[in-house]
C-alpha cells in the first residue's frame, strides 16, 4: 500500500481548511439574515446578532404577511415560476432539437443571428414599445411569451442532442416515428438531466425577476411577490424617513411595531428566498451532470 507523503497530507489539509472557510463565508450572509429577521428591531440596530436571535419575535413577518397584496403575489409568482419554466423549456428544447439537425439549411445563419442577440439588445425603450404594440402591457403573458426562448439554453440543449447516438433516431424513424414522435418520445425522455437542470435555472430566473413587473405592469393584482415585496419595503423605509423629520412620531413608530427597516429588510429577503431555495436539494444532483454533457459533449 503507498503512503501519502506528509507533502501530499499539507495539502490535503489545506484543500479542507479552504473549502471549509469557503462553505462557512457562503453560509453565514445566508444565515446572519435569517436571524435578524427573528430579531426585535430594535434589538438589532443595538448590533451584535451573529447566530442567534437575541430578542426572538415573529414582529418582522407579521409586517410582511399583513399586506393583502403579498398572497396574491405568491399566486402570480407560482403561476408565472410554473407555466413559464415548462413553457420555456418545451419551446427551447424544441428550437435545439431542430438547430442540432445538420441537414437543416441555413443552420450556420440561423446560429448567428440568435449569437447576436445574446450580446445586443434593442434597449429598453424600444422593447416596451414592442411589449405594448403585441397587447402584452398589464398582461400575465407579458412574463411568459418574452422569456420563451433562450439562446444559452438553446445551445446547451443543442449541444447535447448532438452528442445522443445517431441510431436512436434512425431506429425511431424505421419504426415509423416523425420527427415530432422522435422529439416527444425518445430524445425528451433520455435528456432528464440536462432538462432538470435547465428547468431550475428557469424557474429561479421567473420566481426572482421583479423589473418586467415594475416596467409592464401597472395592475396591483398582476404583481408577483418579488414587485410586492420590493413595494413593501420601500413604502416601510420611506415610512420611517418620514419619521425622522418627528423624533417622537418616530420613537412611537418603533414603540409601537419595534421594528426597523433593516430588520424588514431581511423578513422581505427571506420569504422571497426560501421557497426556490427548497427547490434546490431535489435537483442539485443533476446539476453537473446535466450543465457538463449539455456544454462538452460534441
């Protein structure tokens, strides 16, 4: 049996110590936030709220929860997180499997003009100008129909559908297959992991994004919880500055409520972040897997 040399256990030891700070640096904003928001207000503008809450109090989220906007933008933001996920997906994966085809003419020009929009846009003027001639401004489908395709996850699906064996194709279409049959019921199946992984980038993308909302959207029931929460917080903060032109409104304000905006801050942080964070543990085994066959394989 080879022994490590002491060479070999340093550097071992050294890889753990680094990946640990490194694991502990990751973990901690994460963590720090989560106890402030458990945190009386007040308490914590004292300072000192490393690990545990030091005044324990559910205060911050009841705040939070008591706007009658924020369930409802829970709904929008699950309908949007879902039906857009799925719909990209399905629409992505579907351009892939047709730019993957090397018989397809004007293949090369076609990849061109889709590597050109990934680095140019029209700006934002001229997209809300587009957004409102196709009837999409205060509507649910202004989330859906612009997100429909990304060219990223275009290539990374391409790519991987080149990299299945030819036969499996060829085997479909002598037992009668189109191409539609091929897609649906042979390359979809075996392309789970770059599809789990593709699909959670997705959803996390529609559950975090916030801006189209505060651009397209101007009715309060079409906001999803991300522009509410934002909404929230910043009718709070500007609350409290408001305050402070009255020091004893003030003093009756944090009284009252015992709380402050930081303190809101990290409850609004945290009811936007859990829900796609549980996602996470379920799918992170294909991470690697699916992002390494859909980017290398040729």
């Amino acid at each position: 049996m080879i022994r490590d040399s002491i060479g070999d256990r340093i550097f071992v030891a050294f890889i753990y110590v680094f990946l640990t700070v490194l694991a502990f640096s990751t973990f901690y904003p994460f963590w720090n936030s989560l106890v402030i928001s458990f945190n009386e207000g007040l308490d914590t503008a004292k300072g000192g709220i490393t690990f545990w809450p030091r005044e324990f109090t559910l205060e911050n989220y009841r705040i939070v929860f008591e706007d009658s906007r924020l369930m409802n933008g829970f709904v929008i933001a699950a309908l949007r997180t879902v039906i857009g996920t799925l719909s990209a997906i399905l629409a992505t994966s579907i351009f892939a499997y047709g730019m993957s085809k090397r018989e397809l003419m004007g293949r090369k020009y076609y990849m061109i003009m889709c590597i050109i929009t990934m680095y140019f846009g029209g700006g934002l003027i001229p997209t809300y100008m587009l957004i409102r001639s196709l009837g999409l401004f205060n509507s649910f489908w202004v989330f859906i129909i612009p997100a429909l395709i990304s060219v990223w996850n275009m290539i990374i699906f391409r790519t991987f559908f080149q990299g299945l064996p030819a036969g499996l194709e060829e085997s479909a279409k002598i037992d009668g297959c189109g191409n539609w049959g091929t897609f649906f019921r042979i390359v979809l199946p075996l392309s789970g992991p770059v599809v789990a992984t593709l699909s959670l980038f997705t959803a996390v993308a529609h559950w975090n994004e916030w801006f189209v909302a505060s651009i397209y959207i101007t009715n309060e029931d079409l906001l999803p919880i991300q522009t509410v929460l934002r909404q929230i917080l910043f009718s709070n903060i500007a609350s409290e500055q408001m305050a402070n032109v009255d020091m004893s409104a003030i003093a009756h304000m944090n009284a009252a409520k015992k709380i402050t905006s930081k303190a809101l801050t990290m409850a609004t942080i945290m009811v936007a972040t859990i829900p796609i964070v549980c996602v996470y543990p379920f799918l992170q085994k294909y991470f690697v897997k699916g992002v390494l066959i859909g980017s290398l394989k040729e």
